[in-house]
C-alpha cells in the first residue's frame, strides 16, 4: 500500500459496493465492470498505489472511457488497463469527478422554493463543489415533475433548451411542488477547479463521467453546457471549508442592496459535493454557513450528514437514495441523478 493510498482489501470492497449499491439497477456496465474490478488483484495493487481519494469507481471508469478502453467487456478492459497504467494514472491524478448534474436541480428546487417563501424575497444561491455551473442555473431549466397517479406538474420557462424529468411521491407530493422558480438575485459558485462549459476538453472529460447506458443524460449534459457557455454563471477558484465564509459575506452584502436588509435568503446549495470531505470539513462547511446566517440546502448520500438521517432509508428507484436537506430538516429522497424524488 502506498503512502495515503488504501489497502487491497478496502479498494475491493469499494468496488464491491458500488456495484451493488450504485450501479445494480441502473448500470449493467459499470456493474459487471466493479465486479471485475474487485476480484481482480492485479488491477487492486494499482488502485491501492493511488491516493485513497483517487481510487474512486466513477473516476476510475471514467478515465478507462476517456482513454477509449472497451468497458463493455470487463477482462478486455482490465486487460487493457494492465498494458496502459502509467497513462491511467496520469489521468486519474489529473482530473476529478466534476459531473455537476443539472437534472439535481428538479430534487432541490422544491426546497429552494420553501426557502424562499419563508423569508419573504429573493435567494442569493451560493454553490459549492459548482463545477461548470449547471446546477446555479435554475431559473434556465424547464421541470417537469410526473405526479403520483398521473398527471404532470410543470415548472420554469415555456421554451428552455433543457427540460429535466422528476418523478414525485411520498406525503404532499403534488401540494409540496413550487408554481413557479423562485426569484434568485446573486448567484455565484465555489470549486477547487472550476470548468468552462465551452472547452471543448471539459466537455468532453464531463461526457466520459456519465455512465454508458445513460445516453438521455449525456444528450442533457450536452445541451446544459451549451446554455451556461453562453449564460456563464460566475464560479470561483476556492476551497469550500476555508474560502465559503467571504463569498457568504459578499452575497448578503448584495442581497440587501436588491432586497433590503433582513428580506430574503442567502442559501449555500450543494449536490454530492460534501461526499469529498471528511468529517472535519463538513463540519467547517456547516459552520461558516451556521456562522454567516445562511442557510443549506443539499442532496447527498444519506451517509454524508449522518446526524439528519443516521440509518439507510429505504431503497430508492435508481440506485442507492440521497436525502435532500434544507439546514437541518430531511426533505426527501432522491434518485441519484435527480430523476425522482419522495418527499417525507
């Protein structure tokens, strides 16, 4: 085991995990891909040798298909990754898993809503782990939420360029969707590597982090791209556990210049960013939010915050659930990739 890097044994059932908790049911790629990888001892002392926080599936996988490795069939692919390490290597020490999915959007909006509601004005939203930026444009998205029972409930420009699906249940369902966006007056992202959604480079990096069966999202995170290359939502080069508490300060500031003092909500989001942290820097994240009199809204796995839900909830269609948050309060499940949501 390599310094900082993990042991064989902990890499395999990583793997092990994903394969069943993530991919089953949504990816039957990356499944029998994970799978392979577990059992496979000479593609473990690889992983091992990497840094414990390089050695993640999504990145590894993401990488192979960066690299035109056949994913499609598991001995070939680590067959292939045998002959091609070094250059592997070089890739997943490079890059991270920057997906910034614009369809969470559909599962946090609810909340945003909520908040807005509750404080009387506009929302300065303040994003971090931003990436590209698709996630602080929620007023460019068009939702369409599929209603227990049937029926529809649709949300955001009549004519957007992209249009995300969420299928809704649970208690209130119908009752709990916004009429409307909510307006939202500053906005602004925080990413240790901030991406231009117009490099042709990053595009094409962001399009190798979507899994292979998943084309209807990959058409999506095209289109998206295409909208904040031209909206250009501001995102900042910063660490979110040292650098949130300025911009928070920043955000007020404006807030109640449009706003008036004491009327809105500044809202720090995130979406399965705070999976990168540990427990150190979660707690500095939600301390600076705490400290600047901000609020939270997040969807992450249900482990990530374990003081708002400390046992696993039920299995969710599409995977492994994430809980939506907003400051300490669960508000829903949601399908990993933002494509159903149940309240609680």
């Amino acid at each position: 085991m390599a310094e900082n890097g993990s042991s064989r044994h902990a890499v395999s059932t990583r793997y092990l995990g994903f394969a069943r908790a993530e991919a089953a049911g949504s990816s039957a790629v990356y499944e029998r891909l994970a799978l392979a990888v577990a059992a496979d001892e000479a593609t473990l002392d690889l992983l091992a040798a990497l840094p414990a926080g390089k050695a993640q599936p999504n990145l590894l996988f993401g990488a192979l298909r960066w690299h035109g490795a056949p994913v499609q069939d598991p001995a070939a692919a680590l067959a292939w990754l045998l002959d091609h390490g070094d250059e592997v290597r070089a890739t997943v020490l490079q890059r991270s898993t920057q997906t910034n999915e614009a369809a969470r959007c559909a599962v946090l909006l609810p909340g945003l809503a909520e908040l807005a509601a509750r404080t009387d004005g506009p929302l300065a939203v303040v994003e971090v782990g931003a990436s590209a930026g698709l996630c602080l444009l929620y007023d460019a998205w068009r939702y369409r939420y599929a209603l227990p029972g049937g029926g529809e409930h649709l949300v955001g420009p009549a004519v957007s360029d992209v249009e995300l699906p969420c299928a809704v249940d649970g208690l209130g369902a119908a009752q709990r969707l916004p009429a409307a966006v909510p307006a939202i007056a500053w906005r602004a992202g925080l990413d240790l590597s901030p991406l231009d959604p117009a490099d042709a480079d990053t595009r094409r990096w962001l399009e190798c982090l979507v899994w292979p069966e998943h084309a209807e999202r990959a058409e999506r995170l095209r289109l998206a791209l295409d909208v904040a290359a031209r909206l250009r939502p501001p995102v900042l080069a910063g660490d979110m556990t040292t650098d949130l508490a300025p911009l928070l300060a920043r955000a007020r500031r404006h807030l109640d210049e449009v706003a008036g003092r004491g009327r809105g909500a500044v809202v720090v989001t995130h979406s399965a960013a705070l999976v990168y942290l540990g427990a150190e820097g979660r707690s500095a994240v939600r301390q600076a939010i705490e400290e600047a009199g901000a609020h939270r809204l997040g969807v992450e796995g249900w482990a990530v915050l374990p003081d708002l839900a400390p046992q696993p909830p039920h299995e969710h269609d599409g995977g492994s659930p994430f809980l939506v948050s907003l400051d300490d309060a669960p508000l829903a499940l949601a399908a990993p990739h933002g494509s159903a949501l149940t309240f609680l």
